[in-house]
C-alpha cells in the first residue's frame, strides 16, 4: 500500500494535517489521476503556516500569478497569488479535476451555466475564507476573483488531476468558445 492510499483509507477524523512538503511526498506516490473526492480530501488536511504563504507568494500587478509546486504525469500543485480585483477568466478545466483552497485572503467563486444558444449566465457566486476549499471537475464553468472590500491579497492552492493541459474560456459577451492549451494560458486563465 503506497503512502496516499494508506492516507487516504484512514478514518477522515484520525488524519493528522500534513504540510505542502508532505503533500507532494503523497502525490509523488500517485499511479493515476486523482478523483475529485480525492482532492478534496488532501487540501482539507493540508496546512500550510503563514512563514510557507509568504516565502511561496508571488503577486503581478499585471495579472494574477501562477507558481508550480509540483507536476508529475497524474497531478499538479500551484500556488496562486491575487492582488485585490484581479480575477481569472471564466473557464472549465477540460479533461482534469481542480480543487482549490484558500490560504490568505478570500475567494470569490461565480458559477455559469452554457444555454443552448452557446452563452453564460452566472448562476451564483460563493465566498471562500482561509482554509475553505472548493472543487470542480472538467465541464464545470467557473471564475476565481479577489473581490475583497478591504484590499487584501489572496492567495489559493490548487490541485489538477491531470494536470490542466487544455481549457476553454467563456465570455459573457458572446457566444465563442476559445480553447487554450497550457502553454498559452500562463498568464491568461
């Protein structure tokens, strides 16, 4: 039994946090993609101390930035740092599943629903504090915002299983659909 199937058959109560460096120790152990129950498990017990937020934080005036902590064949691990107001793009995660914790900071999540004439509509919006987590498997419309009203920073980590090699981004203004690959979204979604 590898060490993420061992930590994972425990019972939910009885698992002791772990931190990132533990975290990527387990999905280094990973044979395949993670499901997302799976994902959700592992950032609900990971805990990452306020030192760790402020060494791995990156923050762009231009656009919020993306930093790898890990990728393998199965899995990769971001760190993401928002300045107030920015947002990504409205997009799914095409083929992976994604979870999302946040670390500093609060989220704000906007779900869309495609209508038959090809646009969005939001459904709603949730607000995320430190340590809540959310996830969303591939077909599933979102957007990620730093709407806070007191100007703080976010900052979130994020899991994708596999990892995000494609995506497609939604406009509220029309009705196309534009597809990215992972080399040309660094810095778009």
């Amino acid at each position: 039994m590898n060490v993420l199937t061992e930590l994972l058959s425990t019972t939910p109560s009885s698992v002791q946090p772990i931190c990132v460096k533990e975290l990527i120790s387990h999905l280094d152990q990973s044979s395949q993609p993670l499901s997302l129950p799976v994902i959700r498990f592992l950032l609900e017990h990971v805990r990452v101390d306020q030192a760790t937020i402020e060494e791995l934080s990156v923050f762009d005036r231009n656009q919020y930035h993306r930093r790898y902590l890990y990728q393998s064949d199965n899995v990769e691990v971001l760190i993401l740092g928002w300045l107030n107001g920015q947002r990504s793009r409205i997009h799914d995660h095409e083929g992976s599943n994604c979870g999302v914790k946040v670390l500093k900071g609060e989220a704000t999540e906007t779900y869309f629903k495609r209508v038959e004439n090809g646009h969005i509509f939001a459904l709603g919006s949730t607000k995320l504090e430190r340590d809540q987590v959310t996830s969303s498997c591939d077909n599933q419309i979102h957007q990620i915002s730093n709407l806070q009203s007191n100007g703080q920073d976010l900052v979130t980590l994020h899991i994708y299983s596999p990892p995000l090699n494609a995506a497609k981004l939604y406009s509220l203004e029309s009705n196309q659909i534009e597809k990215m690959t992972q080399e040309q979204w660094a810095y778009e979604i």
